[in-house]
C-alpha cells in the first residue's frame, strides 16, 4: 500500500513539472466555463490526474483477459458482473440491462480443396508455450465469421485481391467472371463484410477471406510468439452482417432486443450474408493459391506469399461447408450512472464494449481497463464532495465484436429518451501506444482539441496535441493537409464511418459523437485471434500501461468538462469549415467523373485498348458509359453558406457573452444546453438515408461499399458513386434542407445567447 | 524454296493491304527528300520490307546461341567468323578488327554464412531438361560480376535496399552503419554498378547483389521452366566497372586497346570496384536475409521473400572471397561497309553487340539477328543494283557485356575519322514483343517518328507509332504526359544515358544517334543468365521473330532514309523542344530543393522529428542542411530562347527551300551535310564533364550516380543534386556557351540553306 501511494506521489510530482512546459494552455479559459469555474475545473483535473493507476489497469486486463469472454460465453456474463461490481464500489448507481439476440456459432466448418489436390484446411490457431491463455481450447470460439449463412458450396477459386467494387472492374478487363465460384479475398482495403456483399452481388457462390501476410504477418515484421505479427496458422474472426444496411441484432432492426421484441425470421433478416463466408490463415490460403492458374492479378493484388498470384478461375477447386447453431443468446450491458447536480436530464455517456472474440486483451480491455480506472478516479472525486452538473452515463457494452449489439439495443430501446437527454456520446476501443486518434462530431473538434492540448504525451512529454501535430506535419498524406497541420487553429478531426459502439448514438440518434484512442506504434497482428492476450498486449502493445493511463486523462477529462462545463462547448465554425471541404469534395467527385467518363469513352471509341492489349494476355475493352450531366449543387452551396453564417454569429455571440462574464440564469443556461444537444439532432431526418432508413445522420455514414470507412454527406456522395444522377440531384435537396435545419438551431442558440444582452 | 518464297508474297500482299490504312503517311513527303526521291525511296522500302524472313531470325539466332560465347571464348570468335562471312557473302567489304583487352574471369568464388548458423551459397544454376543449352556447364561463365577487386573480407551483414545514395539516408535515420559491413543490396533501382560505388564510399567493405522475387522472379510470375520467370537459382551475371566514369577497357581510356596501347597498370585502373561484388541468387539470399535482425526495413524496401526484411547489421555474418583471372583478351568487332556512291565520306552506322554471358539469345542475339537480316535484305537491293548515296556501316561489336568494349574502343581508335565522317549512328541490343521504344538524339526525333507512322505492327496492323501512342495516351505515367501524346505532333523521345554500345559514339564523340527496339509484351527473367536461350525466347518472348521482323523493318527503314536522303534529315524544333523541357526542369530542381531544405530545417529545428519518433525504435533525426542559393540561371535561359530562334529559322528556311523543290548543287548539299553533322559535335566540349571528361555531351549522360539512367544537362543537374552551387553556376556557364555553338552551326545550315534563294 505504501509503495502504490509513494508511487502516485511521483507520478503527481511528475505531472507538475510537466504541466508547466504548456503552462499557455493551461492559463487559457475552458470553452464553456467563466474564468472561474474554468480555474476550478482544471484544479478537479489536476487531482484526476494525480489519482489514475496503470496497476489498476494491469490488474484488470490480467482479471478480464483471464478465459475467453465472447458474448454468450460463461465468462462474459462473469466479465460484466465483475465490470457492475466495481462501478458499484466506485458509488455508481449500476445495473446490467440484459437484451436477446441472434448470434450463430460455428457447429460445422469445413474447407478443402478437392482440385488439383486434395487439402483440408487446418482453420486452427496453435496454442503456443509462450502465452499462457492461448491453450483454451475448450472455450474459445473457432474461427469463423458470424452471421454467416449456411451452406455447402463446391466450386472453382478465383482471387479477387480485396473484393470491393473497383475489384470486379479489374476482374472483368481481365476476362475473368465470378459467377458460379467461390471467391478468396484478402482482408483488408474495406471492412470484412464488403467482401461477401460484393462477392454474392457479382454471382459467386461462396467466399473465403484471409490474412494476406503482407498486409498481416511477415512482410511487416516477426511473427508470434517471436514478434508481435501474425503467424501463419492466425486467422481473423469477425462480423460479416451486413451492418451498413443497419447493426445490431440481425432480428431486431429499429427496436431493442428485449425478450418481448418483435423478431424477424432468421431466414428473412436481411443483413445476414447471400453466400457462406469463412476465413483463414495464410498458411491455410498458401496451397489453394499456389495451385490456381489464368491471368496473373494486377501487381497492386500481389501479396507477400512467395508464389505468383494468378486470378483463377481454377483450377483450384474448394468445398465449402458451414452449419451454425443459431442461437438466441443474452448480452448484458453494464450500466453506470452518477446522477448530475443541476442538470441531470442532460446525459454525457462513455463507453466502451466488454466483449471480445476470445481472451481481448487488446480488443477491447486495453479501452475497457482505461475507462474504468477513469470511472473509478471519478468516483474518488465524487466521493471528496465533487459533483458533476449534469448526469455522466458509463457503459461497458456486451456484443460489439458480433455488429455493435449491446450499445445498438440499448439505443433502440431508449431511443426517446436518449433523442431528449444525451448531450455527448465518448467511445473508446482498443487502445494503443502512440499518437492520439481524435475522431467524430465537428461542433466537438474545438473542443477535442483543446482537451488534447492539456494531455501529457507519457513518452516525449509534450502535450498529445503537440505529438499528433508534429506527426502531421511529418508525415501527413500530402501537402495540403501538412501545411494545414501547422497553420489551422485546430488540427483537424476525422468524420466517423462505423466500426464501433458510437454508431447508434451517432447516426441513428443523432448524438454529438467522439471517438479516442491511441495508436500509430504498438502494432501487430493479434487483432480477433487467440493470441489477443494478455502476454501479447503486455510484450508489444502498450506494456506500462502509460497510453492506457493517456486515455484515461484524455477521455475523462473530456467526460469532466463536458459534465461540468456552464454551457455544452460546442461549436459551429469548424463544422461549417469541415462541411465546406465535404460539398467541394463532391462537387469535384462529379466534376472528376465526368472528365473521366468524357476520356474513357474516347479511348474505348478510339479503340485505343484493343490497340494496346497484348494478345498473349487476355483483355477486354472498358465498357463505354453514360456522361455524367451537371448537377445542381446550388442547393447544398447556398445551405453552406448560411451555415458558415450562423456559425460565425453564434461565435460572436458566445464571445460578447464570455467577456461578460457569462451571465445568463442557470434555466436559461439549460434551455441554451436544450438547443445545443439539437443541433446534432437536426442534422438526421426522420426517413434516413436511401435503402438504409436506420442510419438518420445526413453528414457521416459508413459507405454502402467500405463498411467501417466514412462516408460524408453520404446520400449524395453514394448516389454520385453509383451514377445515380437522380438520385443524387434530390438528396442534394434533403441534405440543404438538413443544414439549414443546423442552421436554424444555430441561430436559436444564438438568439438565447444574445437575449441576455 | 517455294513455299518459303510464297509466305515472302503472302507478307508481301499482307502488308500492301496494311499500308493503305496508313496512306495518308505513305503519300507524304519524306524529309529530307525531294518529292521525287521520296516517292522512289518508298518504293525501294516496299521492296526492303518484302525480302525480310523471319526464318533466318530462327536460324541465326540458334546458331549464334549453340553454345556459351561470352568475350574471349572460342565460339564468341566463331560466332564473330560466322557473321562476318555471312556480311560477306551479302556484298559488305567486312573486316575483323581486333582489340586486347582486359576480362577478368572467376578464379574463386566463395561466399558462406559464418553466423549466426553455416551456409554456403550455391552460386550455381541448374541445367534444365526443358531448356537445350543450359547443360553447356563446361563452356558457361559462373555467375559473377566483371570488374569486382579481388578479396577476402568476413563481416556482418547489412541490408541496404537497392544500394543507391537515398537508401544510405534512410539507413542513417534508423542508426544503422555500413562501415566494416558487408552490405547485400537488390538489383534495380539503379545499374548494378552503382552498388558497390556507392556501398564502399560509405565504407562498406564487401558487397552482394542478389535478385529479389519481388523484382526479378515468382512475383512477377511462373518462374522458369514452368514460366518465363528467374527462378530460386537463377542470378544475374554483370558488369560493376564504373563505367558513368569511363567505359571500355579499364586499361585504355580515351586509347584504342590496340596491341601497342598504353595500358594502366591494372591497380591503377580507376574503374574497377574498390570492394569486391558478387551478385546471387534469391535462393542463395533467403537464409542470409532471414538471419538478420536489427530494425525492420523501410516499407518500399522488402521485397518478396517469405521473411520479415530487417536491415541488421548482423547477426548474419558473411565471408566473401573473390579471386580473377586477370587476362588480356582478343575482342573481334565485325565491321561491313557498303560505299556510298555519292557521299562515301558520310557515314550512317549501325550497330548491335555479338557476344553474350551464356547463350544470350535474347541478349543480344533477338537484335542482332534483326540487324542482319536488314544488312542482307540491303545487300539484295544492291545486288538488283541500288546504291546508297552515304557509306552504311555494319557492326557486330564484342564485349559489350563486360562494359561496351568493342564498341569503346574502336570509337576511340578511330575517334577523328568518326569526327570527320560518322552522320547518324542507329544502336539496337535486346529485342523482344511489344511496343517500339524510341531513344536518341532530338535531332532526329522527327525523323524516327516518320519512320515509326511507316512501320506496321505485327500484332495490331496499325502503325507502331499508332500503337506507341495509343500505349502512352492510356498507360501515360502522369495527365501531362498522357496528354502530351495525344496532342504533340511527334511523340518524344527518350534521351540516352548508357547501358548499350551507342555510349562512345553519341557521348565521347557526339554523334547523332538512335536506340530502338521492341518491347513491353514478352517479359521474363532470363537476362543475364544461362536460362537466355533459344528455348527461352522462342517459348516467352517473341515466338515468331514478328517483332524481329518489325526491328528489322524500323532500324533499316531509318538507314535506308539516312543513307538516300539529299539533305541529312536531322530538325532542331524538336530538340529545342526538349532543352527547354530540361531548362525547366533544372530550375525547379533548385527551387524545390530550396523549399525542401526550408521546410526540413524547420523541422529539425522544432524537433519535430524527435517528437514523432517511436522509442521502440531506432530513429535518428536528419541533419540540417545549408540552405539552398538562388543561381543565376540566365545564360542558360538566354541560350536556350537562341536555340529556340535558330531552330525556327532553319525550319522556315527548310520549308522554302523544300517548296522550291530542293535545288542545290550536290556540292552545296554535301556541304550542308557536314554542317549538320556538327550540330551533334557541336554538343560536346572538349574538356568533358567535370571529374569525368571522357564523357563530352553537354546534354545528355549516364547518371554519375544512376548509371545506365540519363541525366540531361548532366554537368548542372548533377551539381545541383550534389549541393555544389558554385559547380552548378559553372556549369550553367559551359552549357550555355555550348548551345550557342549548337544555334551557331544551326544559323550556318540556314545560311547554307538560304544561300540558294
């Protein structure tokens, strides 16, 4: 006990002296708060800071790690009672809210190659000496890919690199058609679930998916257990539902799975996949790739096993067999509340899931452990006479890694609730070492950014800000967004596609969103394996738990001072500046399709690739297509820049109303806050995104065909994409009408502001 | 007979009907003729293309390649007889010449992991049963590269990428040293000279060269017998003299190696390596590049072995002895004139090398067998009783694998009659499927164009010009160059930097000169090794000997027009074209190395670098360059805008004189001629290129540090890439001094041209 407190005395000690490097920031007022409540807020910081405990992290990840604990599991259900326990301990009023959902498990899964040879898949990870839960055999879930269909499917390989759309262009230039085959995809270039969306669009019969060692083993750097990459028998498990169409139990769209729910028939949920899926190692992929035959792939498609990578079809031959136990099984989500002061009906919640594939100690405890310990820090604080102004929600969600079930359930089920109280949703996940990776809600990027400043990087000891700045700077993707690194006020956050439990509250609710963690350095290749462990995360990832300590700093002081803060720090200049990049980006995509579309067409009616095709390779001629016309974007411009206005009153507003003092009554500060949480609110319509209702945000969406990656302004964008010119011209329409929706609760919020004055 | 005398009508026929498709081309003007002399030109060049047989490509091309006839071998002198005889009994007054140089053969060859385990590589490649001649053991030369130092050096092992000045930064930046090592670079990235260079100016002591799959194997597809690909075995033999100083033999330069040369003494020759080299197989790699440890290398640097590429230095430690024969050997250059009838002492010269590594039937044997079919198909035109109005000069050159030396030396045994007399020198080497690559002079970038939109493509029967543009205006590396081919009137070419016998003539001498061949299409890894057989080419490359054919077509079509033409029909538009591409191209050098060297010092002096830097590895920040002077550009700008002027008044001068039908007496055509022939003389200075004056072209060179890659403008471009300004400002100087010779001859020609008005 002693050397614990002696050892946060330093720790404290240390703090300090660091604090004083970015004293700047540290003197600045907090956006939100008057002079004075924002010098008490950082004091509260400061005592935060001082009482966060890596051993508590350790101690956590080795208790939580400790048996496999996939959703339905025996000890997932121990995970979140052990999870309650300790939020009830810390004076949260806790509860475990229990849903009822789908969740098949593999009960047949074979995979051989009949042609040219006989091969019968290993689909197995070797326990391995030197990490003690990886012989768990008995517990852990084979791997496989959940939500797979059924099926029993015999049929010629083809290799189609990542299997997205652009993909399937290639294939066809090359004379290659899918129809009738099963497809091999490697992971990667788009998330998981694309493949077999695509693949079953285009014909095929069946798809295997995996692990290219270039993208995810030896090419980048020494496999387990001697390096932290994935060795040749580790193979990702992963969701393949179709959760760009909507996540979440796969029989309870739009409502919470709760024993009563209506449920659809499992053979009609549409987000289950058309054609069985299942994935395997590089070592299980090496024979059946070595023996196809036909055109050789493109050499962007060439991976890092050391054969020629043909595109088939055949003569390779693979039998594909899957039966699963389709299961309704419980999710338990732990549900923690400190109920706030003066405000309690305006919620900021903070989650991360509990669930893993197997032991997780990287997905998802590195998170899971950090959000604790800053629950458990704020309890301390509560606990010396702290009490937080409005309500702070913690949540550890069960059954992400399936499609985001425990967060998605809970959110349809307190849908109404949530549209009337959530102000802020923070999510974490896995978390790392490195650089922090800020990303969601444009009226949050200010704010964010002002957070990060005041975080101290544990290992070069300037603020997360400064590190992730300088990293811009360095290496950033191209010149623009170097040079805007070093001259934009805030560095610039990311737009959230999917991929995590911010989702519903995000694009289904419309719930100003955040997404933290750390990354960039403590990489490898455990991710959804049994090798997800405990010795892992502590031999490569983060092994101190310093960044899992940074994330605590970093999320809980976003959680402090949005609790705390006299009005919410949101704020509309950097959204209207990022909504700015995203009509110009769309713009240009139809100004660029159609140059592109005018060349091709030239050269196919030149028959300038015929001319060029060598006649030894086979080759046919792009297809010519339609012009691309000219929209009318003048709606979408017209909106931006009333935006872009309101957004530049309600900044003068605030800052007429900071420098006096901020005086508004505390109602009126409430009302202010009311119309504050709808300015996210007012950026989703009722009817949602073409196809896709569930998904009711109008700037992020994850793409139709990238799964996890974001697509802005998505209604328009997608449509542009697709070449849906209709389509496109009347989301153009709905998404002015939505900005002008934002802008009109601007200008309220102005308003409230200035009838102070 | 008969029926091959059918197939000779067949194609006769074929093409008649092909030609009409290009009509308008046919019907035009040649340049340089007058109408008259164009339209019977034409007809002599329907004449050519239809006494050309694929057959005797075959046949000489399997003679030639029975067995190994590298320099210096008994069947490289009765190959040399062979061809000789052959040019002979075509109507050439043919001679040997005979030179004596130096060729180092392998004595011992040993390299062996010492540590961390007992590998001794196999250096060797098996003969196969598919491929006829790669049994010949006893007559092929081992794999190794020509000029390495003898030595025996042990040293750990360092892996350095493709060995070129960048990657040593890169080294730098992760703290790795290659003083005292042992470095094994890839081949590519740079000629394989370079390596050595480079690895022993930063002290290595020893260095290997090896084939990477990923470059030069399965990668790139089945590799051979199964496919045309290098396989585990197969490595590639080479010159590592360091020819970008001088090439020819190491013992005479500047000097013919005659039997009473002066000859260096061999440890004062300045070209050999300083370390001893050996190239290797990927098989003979793998275990050396798998022992490694130390930092991971650089993402673009791994290539495609089954490993994780680290750069050590170490634990594989290597022991490497190298010991030659150092002989004088007999080089035997073939040499076959046909006297001009009316301007013997102006001579258009063509070229292509005998000798090989092994059996080279593709390298060179695929040009050389091209090249004399067009000799023997002339000798027929002269038989039926045409005289060429220039001398045609035909040479078969030894030793050009070792480092161009047939051609070398009797460029400078001859240098002052070539001064006089050499007009045009046309260069081919390896032949293969394709499109046509088009290299030389700018003077004559017209002139091969027209010959290129008269030469029919035996796969697409349009014009190679047609299918060359066609290629660059879809594969096109960037928009500008895509669109340059769609839009400029004659498709530019590439400018010449060194790897083929056309380096003494156009660098040492300043001779106008083109390079051409067929390629693109019938790839593999064979080169320089004893998989290069007939069997080899006739399965992978060009079957049929169609593009042979087509070579034969091209580079006889261009001697034939050389040699008939009434005024030497060179053009100075295009060239001024692309001194002002390269003006340019100089200038912006400067000025982003300015803004580079800006932006990475301040940097570096916001210790950015440090502050993105990952702990768990190795990194050193860069160090802070001078900043980079403005330099005074303008003699180089004025003399360009001369060039510019000079070269429209010669056009416009042309231009009349063409339209008063081209009436000069022949002495006054004679004259002009010689005129012309300086304008390429007119590019070199005597004094040569700073620290390598054996190279005297102002405006074209092999890449001091590149090797085989051109760098025009070499003098300024390489002083500004070595950070010597006051060298650059020099430089700029001579250049500049040099055009106005060039404007200067150019006003001549006008004058000449004018004088007849």
């Amino acid at each position: 006990m002693r050397s614990r407190l002696f050892r946060s005395l330093a720790i404290l000690l240390l703090c300090s002296s660091l604090f004083a490097q970015t004293a700047t920031n540290n003197s600045a007022q907090l956006q939100g708060f008057t002079r004075e409540d924002s010098d008490s807020e950082r004091a509260l910081e400061a005592r935060f800071d001082a009482s966060l405990r890596r051993e508590d992290l350790r101690e956590w990840m080795r208790r939580l790690s400790a048996r496999p604990h996939h959703l339905g599991s025996a000890y997932d259900h121990d995970n979140a009672q052990f999870i309650a326990e300790q939020f009830r301990s810390w004076g949260y009023e806790t509860e475990i809210e229990e849903f009822h959902v789908l969740f098949p498990t593999p009960k047949t899964r074979l995979l051989e190659m009949v042609s040219p040879e006989h091969y019968t898949a290993k689909i197995a990870e070797p326990p391995l000496a030197e990490d003690a839960t990886s012989n768990q055999t008995a517990e852990q879930l084979p791997v496989y890919n959940a939500y797979s269909v059924d099926g029993d499917v015999t049929g010629q390989l083809v290799y189609v690199n990542y299997g997205v759309p652009r993909d399937y262009e290639e294939l066809e230039r090359r004379g290659v058609d899918v129809r009738g085959k099963i497809v091999i995809a490697r992971y990667g270039g788009s998330w998981r679930g694309i493949k077999p969306k695509v693949a079953a669009e285009h014909g095929a019969i069946g798809c295997i998916i995996y692990s290219d060692p270039r993208n995810d083993g030896y090419f980048q750097g020494d496999v387990y257990p001697k390096g932290a990459w994935r060795n040749e028998w580790g193979a990702q498990r992963g969701s393949v539902a179709d959760m760009p169409l909507y996540p979440g139990d796969p029989l309870t769209p739009n409502e919470g799975a709760t024993t009563n729910a209506h449920r659809l028939p499992i053979k009609n949920a549409p987000t289950l996949t058309k054609i069985p899926v299942m994935p395997i190692s590089y070592g299980d992929a090496l024979p059946l790739l070595r023996a196809l035959s036909g055109p050789m792939a493109p050499d962007e498609w060439r991976g890092a096993l050391p054969i020629p990578y043909h595109l088939g079809p055949g003569p390779t031959t693979v039998h594909l067999k899957l039966e699963f136990n389709w299961d309704i099984v419980p999710a338990y989500d732990v549900i923690a509340r400190l109920r706030g002061s003066e405000r309690p009906d305006e919620w900021i919640i903070r989650g991360n899931h509990h669930d893993a594939w197997v032991n997780g100690a990287e997905d998802p405890l590195s998170g899971l452990v950090a959000e604790m310990e800053e629950a458990r820090a704020m309890g301390e604080l509560v606990k010396s006479g702290w009490k937080p102004k409005r309500t702070i929600v913690y949540c550890a969600w069960d059954g992400e890694e399936p499609g985001l079930l425990g967060s998605t359930e809970w959110v349809e089920t307190h849908a109404d609730m949530l549209r009337r109280n959530a102000a802020v949703y923070i999510n974490s996940d896995t978390n790392s070492r490195g650089y922090l990776s800020m990303e969601g809600s444009h009226t949050l990027e200010h704010f964010i950014n002002g957070v990060a400043r005041d975080v101290i990087d544990p290992e070069k000891k300037i603020s997360v800000y400064e590190r992730d700045r300088a990293n811009r700077i360095i290496n950033g993707s191209d010149e623009d967004s170097r040079r805007e690194a070093r001259e934009r006020a805030d560095l610039r956050i990311g737009a959230l596609g999917s991929g995590s439990d911010f989702t519903p509250f995000l694009q289904h609710i419309g719930v100003a969103t955040l997404n933290l963690g750390y990354g960039g350095e403590g990489n490898g290749g455990s991710y959804h394996s049994i090798y997800d462990s405990f010795d892992h995360f502590t031999r490569f990832i983060d092994p101190n738990f310093e960044y899992g300590i940074a994330l605590s700093q970093t999320a809980g002081r976003a959680v402090l001072r949005l609790a705390n803060a006299d009005v919410l720090p949101v704020e509309f200049t950097g959204l209207a500046d990022n909504v700015d990049v995203y009509v110009h980006e769309v713009m240009k995509l139809a100004d660029d399709m159609r140059e592109e579309t005018e060349r091709k067409n030239r050269q196919i009616s030149e028959h300038l690739y015929e001319q060029v095709a060598d006649p030894a390779t086979p080759s046919v001629p792009p297809k010519p297509q339609s012009i691309v016309p000219f929209i009318n974007f003048a709606p979408l411009q017209n909106a931006l820049v009333r935006l872009q206005e309101s957004a530049k009153s309600y900044d003068a507003a605030m800052r007429a109303y900071t420098a006096r003092g901020g005086n508004l009554s505390p109602a009126a500060e409430r009302e202010l806050d009311e119309i504050l949480m709808r300015t996210e609110r007012a950026m989703t319509t009722q009817e949602g995104l073409p196809r896709r209702p569930w998904f009711k945000h109008q700037i992020y969406a994850p793409g139709f065909y990238t799964g996890y990656g974001v697509k802005t302004l998505p209604a328009v964008r997608e449509a542009i994409e697709q070449r849906n010119w209709a389509e496109a011209s009347g989301q153009i329409v709905i998404v002015a009408k939505t900005l002008d929706q934002v802008s009109a609760e601007i200008d309220r919020a102005t308003a409230r502001l200035r009838g102070t004055e």
